[in-house]
C-alpha cells in the first residue's frame, strides 16, 4: 500500500478576530487532493493567531488518523470526516500543547486497535483464544469465584449495603464526608471552597469555581526544585486553569436503592452471569448522580449501554473527566428506574460484577449488590490502602496498554472491557500456577 503523505493548504487567509475561535474546515475535495496528492483532508486553521496546538501538529494528527479511518472505511470522504471530526475532539479536551500530544496519541493508539481488530475480523486481544476453550462463562465464573470480596471487605471498601432498619435506603460504613453539619452548607470537591445552598440543595450565590484538575509535579530546575500543575503547567499557587460557573460537591444519596434478587427457584438455569461495569456521573444540585452506564460481557461485548438522565437539575457534567456532554443526556429519557429495571432483569444476587473501586459507580446506580470482584482489590498497590493503582497503571502493566488519560473523557466501554481484561489474564495466571 502507498504511504500516507499529506501537504497542508498554504494559509490564504488567517481570521485574527479573538472572537472566532471556531474551527471550519473545507470539505475535502476531490480536486485538491489530486493537486496535492494527499490522502487526508487539510485543516484550515481559523484559530486565533497564538493558538495552543501548533497548526502543523494538528495536521499531522489529522493525517495519522485519517490513515487509521481509510483502514476501516471504505468511503474516503467518511474517513476523511471522521478523522477531522476525531482531531476536533482531541483538540478540544487539550488545555495546552502537552495534553493535546497525549490525548492525540492515546486516540491514535485506540484506532490502531480498532482497526488491527476489524483486520483481524472482530477477533479481541489473544485472551479471546483462551477463553474460547473455558467453553462458556461457567468455568470463567467458577475462577472468579475466589476473589469476590467478603462482607466485611465490602463495607471496609464502602460499598452500600442494606440499611438495617430504613428499607430501599444503603449505609456506608466508611462515610468519612459526614464532618459538614451545616445541612445549608456544602464543600466543593473541586476548589475546597464552602458555599450556600437553598433547602432545595439550588446554590444561593453564583460563585465561580476556579481549580486546577491535575496533581503537583515536583521538577529538578537549576538551584532547586519547583512543583508545577500537571494540568496546566502552572507554578503551584497560580490561579486555577479551570473554571466553572459555579460549585459542586459530590455527596450521594442513600435512598431509592433496590438489591439484586436470587433468582428464581426451579432447575439449574446455568451460569449466573459475570459482567464487567462502568459509570459515569455527572454533579447535580444533590451531588454525583448517573449519566452513563455500560455493562461488557466476558467476550468483551457491550452488553448494556446508555445515557441516564439524572433526577435533578444538573449544574456540571463533568465533560471533561465523563466525555459526556449536555446533548448526550438532553433528550434522553431513560431514567435511573429504567436502568434499575433493566438491570435487575439480567443481574441476579449471584451475578458476579467486576469493577474498578466499583463501590462509587452501585452508589450511583443505587444497587445493593454483595457478588463483587474489585480489580483495585484484586491489584492492590504495594503500599496497600488507602493507596491504590488507578485503573491506568494496571492496565498498562498487565495489558501493555494505556487507556484513561486524564485529561480527555473516559470511554466507560472500554474501562470496563479493561477490567474484564484484567481479571481474564489474573484467571489465565492463576491455571498456570496450579499445572
Ligand atoms: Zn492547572
Ligand atoms: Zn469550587
């Protein structure tokens, strides 16, 4: 096959208004790629003239990924489309140069996978051969069985249980948020700062919100050591890079919980299931609430997957860390009942659900559910608790893969399919250590 080779458009025309930082692009024409013998649309940069993503750079990923669309797609204009549509993406999670670089590649990295898998007709990562021979999700859920945490590891690790006397209503035992007496008064889990809230939970005063996302990164400079946001590159103590409209907090609420049920009697229905699960939540004026739920199956499939509109008035949804934005849950209707509904129609109590610190994603989906397996438990960092791998170290050690940078959205199908990855190669360990 020919090399991809691509040749920008000279700049004609450069929009210096600071107001326009919209990006248009000319629909790639067959004309102009037959005169520059590219294979990848060109970006026309629109941006203000001190742009944070070098122009060049931002071409270079269109092209890379434009190559990886032309793998999959047959028609060249859609492969164009989507590869601009994917650099736009990328571009807009990106504070800096730096993160763009990191998101882009990350990006790049998920559509080689794409691709080298539709080459290889769908066939998923070599555990797929192995977990052909366990034959079904029988001797895969016998396996698991060991590392379903115990009781008391359920309530060490917060998960909800069943309140004792309130019915529908869970109790965390390892609540430690409860320090806030003040029921008008509410902390926010993004800049610290305590703000006011109506009866209804609404804020009294529009204050904005100003933080920086990412850690303190301590560096070696000549004479000495500075610490610097790995957000945004600021010397620590600058003003946020991030700001928002308003506060948020993130306490859950602990009622409106249903429990998986046993399943009914009568003859042996077969394996009670293993599915793998992730959440997403978005802030509300009652805190964390659901937007997005995806189930994988143990070949890796989407089992179950959709948005949730969550019962109160959303005030951030957190787009930067869920990769959900307002258009994805503004008309849909499918509410946290319906997802309950459904789920308690093919999870019973016996069904073992893998997650990472799943304990977070039942409160949000407001499950009782004691059949747990808990990558973060089943992985524990060398330190032990409270310390633990996030669910990017892990797979990056164990599947020589990144996935989950922090800067761009999480992908909840594929963190779920990563810890159903994980557990399949901690099962495969495992039988060769007893032969
Ligand atoms: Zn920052
Ligand atoms: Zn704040």
């Amino acid at each position: 096959s020919s090399q991809v080779t691509s040749v920008l458009t000279p700049m004609s025309q450069v929009n210096t208004s600071t107001v326009a930082v919209k990006q248009i692009y000319h629909p790639p024409a067959v004309t102009s790629v037959q005169r520059y013998r590219t294979t990848a649309p060109v970006l026309i940069p629109c941006e203000a003239p001190k742009d944070k993503v070098p122009h060049d750079l931002r071409q270079r990923y269109v092209n890379m990924f434009t190559e990886e669309f032309l793998k999959t797609t047959t028609n060249v204009n859609d492969a164009f489309e989507k590869a601009l549509a994917e650099e736009r993406t990328v571009y807009n999670r990106s504070v800096n140069k730096l993160k763009y670089q990191s998101v882009a590649v990350n990006a790049l990295k998920r559509l080689k996978n794409q691709s080298a898998v539709a080459a290889k007709g769908g066939n998923l990562w070599k555990t797929q051969t192995f977990l052909n021979k366990m034959s079904d999700d029988m001797a895969l859920y016998d396996s698991l069985k060991d590392y379903i945490l115990t009781e008391e590891r359920l309530i060490e690790s917060n998960y909800p249980v069943q309140h004792p006397e309130k019915p529908g209503c869970a109790i965390l035992f390892a609540d430690n948020k409860k320090g806030n007496t003040d029921s008008l008064k509410r902390i926010c889990c993004r800049c610290g700062a305590t703000f006011s809230v109506s009866q209804t939970g609404k804020h009294i005063r529009k204050e904005e919100c100003n933080y920086h996302y990412g850690k303190g990164v301590k560096n070696k400079v000549p004479g000495g050591v500075e610490t610097r946001y790995s957000c945004c590159e600021g010397v620590m103590g600058a003003p946020g890079c991030q700001v928002f409209k308003l506060h948020v907090h993130d306490s859950l609420s602990l009622d409106g919980f249903v429990s998986t049920l046993p399943r009914h009697p009568g003859p042996d229905t077969g394996c009670p299931g293993v599915y793998s699960l992730d959440c997403e939540m978005c802030y509300t004026i009652h805190g964390l609430e659901l937007s997005r739920v995806t189930l994988v199956n143990s070949g890796l499939q989407v089992v179950y997957d959709t948005f949730v509109r969550p019962d109160n008035e959303v005030i951030d949804y957190n787009t930067r860390f869920s990769g959900i934005s307002e258009e994805d849950v503004k008309g849909n209707h499918t509410s946290l009942r319906e997802v309950q509904e459904t789920l308690l129609s093919f999870i019973s109590a016996d069904t073992i659900l893998i997650g990472h610190s799943l304990e977070t994603d039942l409160c949000a989906l407001k499950l009782l559910h004691g059949t747990v397996v808990d990558t973060s438990v089943v992985f524990p960092h060398r330190l032990g608790l409270p310390h633990k791998l996030t669910l990017n170290n892990l797979t990056a050690e164990y599947l020589r893969r990144i996935i989950q940078e922090s800067v761009c959205g999480h992908d909840t199908a594929e963190d779920a399919a990563a810890c159903m990855e994980l557990m399949l190669w901690k099962v495969k360990e495992d039988g060769k250590l007893k032969k």
